[in-house]
C-alpha cells in the first residue's frame, strides 16, 4: 500500500486517506491559446514509467493538495512536497538522483 | 524449429489417431522463426488485439507479409490477465458497433479458428442498485435497441430467478433490478490469443517472442523500422498495439498519447460446486462476479487511481471489492481466495479506445481500451486491419481517432463502463 507524508500536516498518511490527482506541473493554457496546445494541456500525460510527479490530497485529514514524486515502475517515493512549488524543489531533485543517477530533470527554471 | 511444419486441423479424427499413437504425434501450434531484418507490416505486441489484428490483415486483405513482436511471451499481458467478460451493451452508437461485431465474431471464433476458445453466451446483467442505474440502464437498454444489440430490463424478481444466490434486500444497496444481455457471456482468454497466433503462423506471417520493441525509426516523418533486442527491424507500417505501454511507444516515435497507465487486478477463489451460471457486475459497490468452468468465483473490482507499471495493485482494492460483493452474495463470505493479480490498463479520458493513424506516417495506434478490451478483441482486429491496410479507417474505427480529443468529439462511455470488467 502506497504511504505519503503530507508536507503540511506531517502525517504519514496511507493511501486510504489520500486521494489522488494526476500528473503534476501542468501549465494551464490561457485564452489565447491555440486547438493544439488545449489538447496538449487537457489530454497529453507524460505517462512516465519511471520518475513520475502527481498531485494528491490530504482528504480524510487536513484536506489540501500536495505533490509527490515517486516511480511507477517500482513504486518507490522519492518525496512529497507543496503545492505551491512550480517545479520539484532542489532536495526532492536531490533524492530523485540519488536513487536514479540517469535521470534528468526535464524542465528549465528561469 | 524455425519454419516448423503447420499445426493441421484439430478434430475429433486427430484426436482419436494422437490417442492411438501415445499423442507423440501433436505438432507445436505456431512456429517460433528468427526475425527477417524487414517485413510489410510489424505489429509490436502479441495480446489479443496485436495478434487478431495481424490475423485480420491476412484473411481479410491477403497481407501475409507480416511480424508480430512480443517482449515477453504471447498473452502474457492483459489479455492472460483479465477476467473474460463479453458483452456489447454499451451506450453510444460507435461502441455498440465495434463491441458488437466482435460479438458477433466471437459466436462463430471456435469454429473459424479451427481452435476450441471456449466461447460461453452464459448471459450478462448489470446491476442497478440505486434510482441513477435503474434510469441509466433503462436508457441504455433503449439506446441497445435503438442499435440493434438485444438487451433487457429486468426486474429484481426476474433477476432473483437469474441469480439465485443474490441477496436483493441488501441493507446499503438493495437490488433494484438489472440490465441483462443474454447473449453475453465469457470466453477463455488463453485460448483466445493460442487461436490467433496458431491461424497467423499458419498464413506464413512471424510471432517474434521475447523480443522488446527499444526504438522507432523514421524519416522525413515516415517509419523506417523498430529497433529491438533481436536487431533492427524493417517495416513499411507499423502498428502499436500495446495496451499499458503505448505511452512508451508513442514515446519512441516522438508524439504523445492521451492515456494513463494504472493497475487493474483480479482474484478467483477456491473452486466450489456450480452455483451461478451468469455474469453478474456490480458497478455501484464495484465489483464483479462470475464462475469459470474449474468452478473457481472469478471477482474483479475497480482500479487503482494512480498511475502505475509494476502488474500489481493495491490490497485497498481487494478488501474493497470483496466486502462490496459479501453483501450482495452472502455465501460468498466463507470462500477462500486462491490468486490475486494485476494488468496494466491503459485508460482514456472518454473510457473509449483509440483506433487511430498517428503523426508520423506509416505509424497506427489501437489502444485506450482500458479495463474493458478483452471482449473487443476480434472487433478491434477486424477494425484495426482495415485501418493499416487501407492507411485510412473504415466505418467501424473512424470515430475513435486521436482527433476526438482536439475536437471535443468524446465517445463517453464511464457509465456503461462504470465498472471495470
Ligand atoms: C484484471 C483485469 C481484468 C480485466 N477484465 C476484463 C473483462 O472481464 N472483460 C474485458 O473485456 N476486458 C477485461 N480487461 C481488459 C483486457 O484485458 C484488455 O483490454 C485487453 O486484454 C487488452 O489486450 P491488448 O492486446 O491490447 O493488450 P495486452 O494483452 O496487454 O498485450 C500487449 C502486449 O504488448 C507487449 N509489449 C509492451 N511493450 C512492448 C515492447 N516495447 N516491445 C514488444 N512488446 C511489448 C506486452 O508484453 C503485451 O503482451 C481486464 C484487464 C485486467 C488487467
Ligand atoms: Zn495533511
């Protein structure tokens, strides 16, 4: 069964109380955008088998949303962290490479 | 034992002539060649729909020239995973089509395969077992007529003579009535991929085992050929039917797709006397019940919400599942489980599969069926085939294409869908 800590309450919390939400990190598009990037941001997953980012919520216990990052293929988590972060922190990146020293992070922070 | 001799008719004559010769004289039902470094069409995936698609290609438009690449060993993925249940009741008019001309293909499959696959129209019914599902499948039994797919409302009566060791008063969720479709039913899924695979050798064409699909070639936007374990591997089509791994395949072939990966999993308990000779889905509590021929209850229930590759699921689900059913078939509750697995279903948005050319040229997809595609297998195939052969769909695929997704052109099915199965 899948464990999570919920970076704002800090409760390991199993999945039972969670609920889940997707990919993370998904830029919304604003109106102006055009029919392609619409369908890239509505349907499009990455899909990843490997090092993955997903939202989740803390529902049966504080209620709020939360990121966490973890691999598919093996279900290990690397770590959780808050909603609030436009990409994966420095530490959570850290533990990712730790464990996985292939992967790359496959986004830019300006 | 590369171009092994063909396998020959299977009939009650063999039989009798292996028995008086110890049965020394059984030939292996398909050949297992080399791979050849180009072939007309390749097919990655060698489950249901990768090997009726290939099976349709040859019989259907003489294509022979033909390789279907498995990473691991034939049925080895959803299709030997999944819990067999046929049906065609669905709601919208392209998926009553698709499902049921598999249907329809699946009636008269033992026979056209030459290959006992154990096709059993045991009847289906859907319980409805709150106000929402009575007016849902009541509109869908409409819809079914509407579409020529022979269904039925029935009362919860009726369905306590069907079924008789449900529980119709059940606290929580009384049983209210039912859709049922009698010509539903179940097949064996083993024998479903065994039946293709030995009519694909026999046309000549390659079943490659063991053999994983690493790298996709193209130029100027057009396939060249797959890289795999065993070698680079010519092709002028290609087609991807590879259920949970189509977003790594996609991936190879630089698009993406709009599917999620995530486990669905499956338990039989011990088997036990005859005692329900329908199948019986319960998509309020979640949860699925049939009994296979060894007399084993075959239970399914919903899938994990998160995304997943390891052929596993969560043991939530098993609980949730299992205490769903006691309170619709109380004696169920002293039964042991003997097997508990998972398969990777790849999931739409709209729950309807994608039958689709891709952007890349020569490059066609069949994937998004889900938790649901077993029963669609040689639909999908027949569809599936027309679509790589001619380049462009015909009636039964052209509205599962990837451009739904731009167009807003849902084929909607969670609710017929509602649970998985
Ligand atoms: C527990 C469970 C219960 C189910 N119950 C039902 C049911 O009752 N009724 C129903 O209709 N459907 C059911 N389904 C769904 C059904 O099993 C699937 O929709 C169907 O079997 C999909 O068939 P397929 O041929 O597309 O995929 P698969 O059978 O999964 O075949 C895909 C193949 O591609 C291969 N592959 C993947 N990547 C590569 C690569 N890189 N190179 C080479 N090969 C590769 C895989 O090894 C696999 O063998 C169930 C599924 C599960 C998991
Ligand atoms: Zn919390």
């Amino acid at each position: 069964m899948l464990t999570l800590t919920c970076p704002y309450c800090g409760i390991r919390a199993e999945e039972t109380e969670l609920h889940p939400g997707g990919e993370a990190h998904l830029t919304r598009v604003g109106p102006q955008g055009t029919d392609e990037e619409f369908e890239g941001y509505l349907f499009a997953r990455k899909n990843a088998k490997g090092v993955h980012f997903e939202r989740w919520r803390h529902a049966y216990g504080c209620g709020k949303w939360f990121l966490a990052a973890r691999c598919t293929a093996t279900l290990q988590v690397f770590g959780t962290y808050k909603a609030q972060n436009a990409h994966p922190p420095a530490e959570i990146v850290e533990a990712i490479r730790q464990a996985r020293p292939d992967w790359n992070p496959d986004w830019t922070t300006e | 034992m590369s171009d092994a001799p063909r396998s020959g008719r299977y009939s009650v004559f063999a039989i009798a002539r292996q028995a008086l010769r110890q049965h020394s004289g059984w030939q292996r039902a398909w050949a297992s060649p080399a791979p050849r470094d180009r072939y007309q069409v390749v097919i990655v995936g060698a489950g249901g729909h990768g090997l009726a698609t290939a099976y349709y290609l040859g019989k259907n438009f003489g294509i022979t020239d033909v390789a279907i690449i498995e990473k691991g060993w034939l049925g080895g993925g959803n299709t030997g995973r999944n819990t067999t249940i046929i049906r065609s009741n669905y709601l919208q008019d392209p998926s009553a089509a698709i499902y049921d001309k598999a249907l329809k293909l699946y009636e008269g499959l033992s026979q056209e395969l030459n290959y006992n696959v154990m096709f059993s129209p045991r009847g289906l019914i859907m319980l409805a077992q709150t106000e929402h599902e009575v007016r849902g499948y009541k509109r869908t039994v409409y819809a079914n007529n509407l579409q020529g797919v022979s269904t039925e409302w029935v009362d919860a009566q009726r369905l306590k003579e069907l079924v008789p060791i449900i529980n119709i008063d059940g606290p929580r969720y009384p049983v209210l009535g039912g859709l049922y479709q009698a010509r539903g039913g179940t097949a064996r899924h083993d024998a479903v991929a065994w039946g293709y695979a030995r009519a694909c050798s026999d046309m000549g064409m390659h079943i490659i085992q063991n053999c994983e699909v690493t790298g996709v070639e193209t130029e100027g936007g057009q396939v060249r050929a797959v890289n795999t374990s065993k070698g680079r591997i010519g092709c002028d089509k290609l087609a991807m039917v590879v259920a949970g791994h189509s977003s790594q395949l996609a991936e190879m072939a630089g698009f993406r797709l709009p599917i999620e990966s995530v486990a669905l999993q499956a338990l039989v308990s011990e088997p036990i006397k005859p005692c329900m000779d329908v199948v019986v889905m319960a998509n309020t509590v979640h949860g699925y019940l049939s009994q296979s021929d060894k007399g084993e209850m075959v239970i399914g229930g919903g899938t994990d919400g998160f995304n997943n590759f390891t052929q596993r699921g969560s043991w939530q689900h098993v609980e949730e599942t299992v205490r769903a059913l006691v309170e619709t078939f109380p004696m169920i509750s002293r039964l042991k489980m003997l097997r508990q697995w998972g398969g990777i279903v790849d999931m739409t948005g709209d729950r309807s599969p994608i039958l689709s050319t891709t952007p890349v040229g020569g490059i066609f997809v069949n994937c998004g069926w889900g938790t649901g595609g077993f029963k669609a297998i040689p639909g999908s195939g027949w569809a599936m085939a027309e679509l790589v052969a001619k380049g462009s769909p015909g009636p039964l695929a052209a509205d599962f294409g990837l451009n739904r997704f731009r167009e807003g052109r849902f084929i909607d099915e969670s609710v017929a869908a509602g649970v998985a199965h």
